[in-house]
C-alpha cells in the first residue's frame, strides 16, 4: 500500500508544472540547463508555490528533470512539501524512470523520516532522524537549493539526500556579492559556498528575491544554470 497517497496525486497532476501553478501563489518558476564535465546532458523545469493557512501554510516544489547518464536516459518527476519560514522538509516523493528506475516517498514523523524505497530489486524501508531544521536536496537537483537561501554564514544545516540515502551537514560561507552572466543578460548575484562533510562543496547564486540563479558542484562536475530568465 502506498503510504503517501497526496504526493502521487501531486505527481499525477505534474503533467506540466506550468499546470500547477494555478494553485496557490508562485514563489518561483524556471528551467535549468544541466551541464556535467562542460557537456549538455538535459533540464529541469520547476515550479515553487505556497498555499495553504495557519497550520496547514506550506512550500510545494515541483519539477521534472530528464538527464542523459552515459548513454541512457533519467526522467524524474518529484514533489517536496517543506514549512515555511526556513522550508524544512516535511514530505517528498521521487519517480525515477529510465536509469536508477525507483519510486520514493518519506514523510516526517516527530523525531524520524520515513521512507518506502521500491525499485526493481524489491521495497525497502528505510528511517532517518528528523531535525527541526532538515533541509531534503535531491542529487542532481537544482531548484532544492532554494531553500537554502536564508542560511547565515556559518549557519550549518542537517540535509538529507534521498536517492542516495546519505546525510550530510552543509555549511554555509559569507556571501559575496556580485554578478553573472545569463545568456546575454548580467544580473546581480549572492553567491554561497555550502561546504560538506561529505567532501562534495557546492556553490549556488541567488538572485535578490532568493531565486537559485546557478548551482555548482565540482566533485560531480555538475552545473545547472538558469535559461527562463535569459533576454
């Protein structure tokens, strides 16, 4: 039985995540250009809303990402409710078709996620801790970042990495302020480093409304930069 029955209908309606956001107010609402080792290798389209009142206010990130992995391809589709101020996660669900064929959902319970793991080798369920403050970015995911862009500098911050099942703590670095260049625009930047005890550092770019403008992840040889906001 599938124990995270409102994220498959979240899914379900992700035919289009322009279709979404009719729903609640759109905070933010893009595509990535995804680039590994200075190759092209896909998008992610994305679209972050928040609904709801009271107790049941809350940030919905959706998005579709298609990746080519070597000479295969990755269609994800995945949903991620996080609370605001701080957008610590609440529930997600992944569907991941193609390379790495799974089917994730984890949900919080006081103090633990947990998490139904099913994919061509059987169904796995997993638990992990649950800080007030647990931030959920999925590997080779760029709009999950965004709910990063509030952390102080040496803020540090519990992350969990569903797919990969790993947990790790970022921290983040000052903030320097500058700018890039999108396409043939050249914006004003926040750029943070978050640095990992897992050895993979990433550097994101935020514009002035806390938009992810670009993320970088060296030890993946991973880059995604914002196309919907080129001129």
């Amino acid at each position: 039985m599938n124990r995270f029955p409102f994220l498959w209908l979240g899914l379900i309606a992700l035919v289009g995540t322009r279709a979404l956001s009719a729903q609640g107010i759109v905070v933010d609402q893009g595509q990535f250009a995804v680039t590994v080792e200075g190759v092209s290798v896909g998008s992610e389209d994305f679209v972050i809303r928040r609904a709801g009142l009271g107790s049941g206010d809350a940030v919905f990130a959706n998005a579709t990402v298609s990746l080519m992995v070597g000479r295969a391809t990755q269609d994800m589709r995945m949903i991620l409710r996080a609370i605001p101020p701080e957008g610590s996660a609440d529930s997600y669900q992944i569907d991941v078709a193609g390379v790495d064929v799974a089917e994730i959902g984890l949900e919080r319970a006081g103090r633990r996620f947990l998490a139904t793991v099913r994919s061509p080798a059987g169904e796995e369920d997993r638990e992990f801790p649950a800080r007030p403050d647990t931030r959920l970015i999925e590997l080779d995911v760029a709009h999950h970042y965004y709910f990063l862009r509030d952390l102080l500098p040496g803020r540090e911050v519990h992350v969990l990495e569903p797919r990969s099942r790993r947990q790790i703590t970022l921290t983040a670095s000052e903030r320097t302020e500058g700018r890039i260049t999108l396409g043939r625009n050249v914006v004003s930047a926040r750029r943070i480093t978050f640095s990992s005890n897992g050895g993979d550092d990433r550097t994101v770019w935020f514009d002035r409304q806390g938009r992810v403008l670009k993320v970088e992840v060296p030890s993946r040889a991973y880059e995604a930069e914002r196309t919907d906001l080129v001129g």
